[in-house]
C-alpha cells in the first residue's frame, strides 16, 4: 500500500510517502491510524489528534471507517485550504 | 478547461479564449492573489503544496458539476503551485454563458468550493515565522450552502 502525507503532516512524519504491506487485518482508515502510530513517535505526534486530520483512499475523501485494501492509495492531509 | 501549473496565467489571454464563441453574452472571471497581510505580521510569501493527481480528479469533477448546475458556453479553472509572493496570482476561475446569472453563479461556486475540497495546502512565510494555512470555518459554511 502506498501512503501519502501532505502539508504539517508530512513536515511531522518527515516522509512525503511511504509503501508498506498491510496485514489483513487492518482493513479500515482508523485501524490503520492505529497501525501507523506504533510505526514511529513521529507517526505517533502527527496522527495523535485524529479530528485534525482528513484522508483519501484513492483520492476519493472518506472517513475513519471507510474499508481500504493493499492496493489502495491512502492519503493524510489537514482540511484542504485551495483558491 | 482545467490547468494546474507553476507558471503565472495571463487572464487577458483567457478572456479571449470565453468570448470566441459569438453565442457568449457574458463572462464572470474571479482571480485570487496572495495577500501581503497590512497587520504587523506581514506575509513574504506562500507556498502551494498539492496532490497532484487528486487535485486534477478534482478540477475536473467540479468543472462537470457546474456545466451540470447552469447554463455554460466555456469554463476554465487555472490554479497555480509553488512559492509565490504578494501580488502574485494563485487562482483563476472564469465562467461564460449567454446570459449573466449564469456565469456570475457559476463562477461563485467554483471558487467556493475550490476554498475546501482541491487538495491544496497553503505555507505562509510571516514575520512571525513558517506556518501553515488552517481551515476557514466561513469557507466550510460556505461551501454547505451550494448543496
């Protein structure tokens, strides 16, 4: 799974994007929330406040629940702020 | 027409573009420029950060949506990234239809919804320091209204 990390959250997480293999387990946005914060304590700060933060599941905005799969395309970004 | 781009827009050219069809009666153009912010903690400049691929999904749903929504001849959203500074432009919404309401309503939503769902973030270089752009409440309420 490729995921993408935009604006204070990318600054945070020190990582533009990042692939990893996820257990069939973790098939949900929030369980992977969960999932990432144990990754590191930088994961850990930049996701700690869940509300701050939107997601895209290939490019598509969708919430916590929202079921993902491998080969998805998952995205962390604050509110958008375009125009 | 949808662009995403780094380089400045000539708004003159665009003009030009909306009026070839001689079924056009009116053209609405809304253009958004980076503030310098007169209050004590003034803005040096701004950086735009986007998703590249979302942001053209996007571009283009909106687009279709508001050719749904009115009565449209031509349409073009350009929206800039990268490091810009005051007085620059940073947006470009322009509408064209036979008669006024259309362009002018068209053109509002647009920009309206381009405020909080193109996936573009905003880094202001302040006196202050480096911060990015929170989310404007108004724009969100804003945005509710057109559905």
């Amino acid at each position: 799974m490729n995921i993408k990390y935009f604006s204070w959250v990318r600054d945070q997480i020190g990582l533009d994007e990042e692939q990893i293999e996820l257990d069939p387990k973790v098939n949900s946005v929030e369980k992977l929330v969960s999932h990432l914060i144990k990754n590191s304590e930088d994961h850990s700060k930049a996701l700690a406040d869940i509300s701050l933060i939107r997601c895209a599941v290939n490019m598509e905005v969708v919430n916590l629940n929202h079921k993902i799969k491998n080969e998805d395309e998952i995205a962390f970004f604050p509110p958008m702020t375009g125009g | 027409m949808i662009k995403v781009q780094k380089e400045d827009f000539d708004v003159n050219k665009e003009l030009k573009k909306l009026s070839e069809n001689k079924n056009v009666g009116g053209i609405s153009f809304f253009i958004g420029l980076v503030r310098e912010d007169l209050s004590k903690d003034k803005c040096h400049s701004m950086t735009l950060q986007h998703y590249p691929e979302m942001t053209e999904k996007m571009l283009d749903k909106i687009e279709i949506e508001a050719n749904k929504r009115w009565n449209l001849i031509g349409s073009i959203i350009i929206h800039r990234y990268g490091k810009l500074y005051p007085g620059d432009q940073i947006v470009l919404v322009g509408t064209s239809s036979e008669h006024r309401k259309d362009a002018i309503n068209s053109c509002e939503f647009l920009i309206d919804w381009l405020k909080t769902k193109a996936p573009f973030w905003k880094l202001e270089e302040r006196e202050s320091g480096k911060k990015w752009v929170e989310e404007n409440f108004k724009d969100s309420e804003t945005v509710k209204n057109w559905k």
